[in-house]
C-alpha cells in the first residue's frame, strides 16, 4: 500500500536524491538553492512512500493564465525505476488532480521533454494532449 501526501516545506530538502536521479547533471547544492528560491513562488512538492521510503515525487505549481485559467503545472514527476509500472503514477497524477480541484483549478497543464517518449505515452494515457512546444533561451 502506497502513501501520497504533501511534502512539509520544511522537509521539502528530502526529494533531492530522487531529483538527482532525474537531473544527474545538475549539482545537488544547485538543486537545493533553486528549491529554495521556487517554495517562495507558490511551488509545492508531493509525494508517494512505500512505508516510510520516498518513491515518487512531484512538484506543483499552481498558476493563472489568459488561455486556461487557474491551473496546476505538474513538475519534475518521478517514480524510482523499480516501482515504475505499477500505476503509481496514475494514482499520483490523479491525487494531484483531485487536491488542485480542491484549490479552485480548473485545468493541468505540463512539460514532457521531447526525447521522453515513455513520459510522452504515459501523458496521454492520462488524457492529457499535445498543444505546444515549449522554447527556452538562456540569458
């Protein structure tokens, strides 16, 4: 049996491992650091236990935009490779789904990298569907 609830602020330093695994190239201090600075821009973390372990993680950002209203942007979603394949992302999808309904959202959106063809499938599956690409630029 799996637990999903919110990560406590103050405790939001324990997803760094699992975002290590999802962004190896990225120091660990970064990490940390800009954690920091997103708690501090409406962004908060979910997340799935077997027991008392971490196994899956999320972010959140609770957002208003002209085309779709308030929404939540599910971020950096992750469930440790050996608990993958056994819904555990569909159930933390649709507990995200269910807490931003509560906070007045109306709609999800998300970011899936092009190369993430599973990610890509499994957003689908969740009846999400592709609109747009999204660009970045570094300054």
């Amino acid at each position: 049996m799996y637990t999903i609830k919110l990560i406590n602020r103050n405790k939001v330093q324990i997803i760094i491992p699992l975002l290590k695994k999802l962004n190896p190239t990225i120091p660990a201090k970064t990490l940390s650091n800009r954690l920091q600075d997103m708690l501090k821009m409406n962004y908060e973390c979910v997340g799935v236990y077997d027991g008392e372990k971490l196994i899956g993680i999320s972010g959140m950002w609770f957002l208003t935009k002209y085309y779709i209203g308030k929404h939540v942007e599910p971020d950096n979603v992750f469930v440790l490779p050996e608990y993958q394949g056994k819904g555990i992302g569909k159930l933390l999808i649709e507990w995200i789904l269910d807490y931003a309904r509560s906070k007045g959202c109306e709609a999800s959106e998300l970011n899936c990298y092009l190369g993430n063809e599973e990610g890509h499938k499994f957003w689908k599956s969740q009846g999400y569907e592709l609109i747009a690409y999204h660009y970045q630029k570094k300054i």
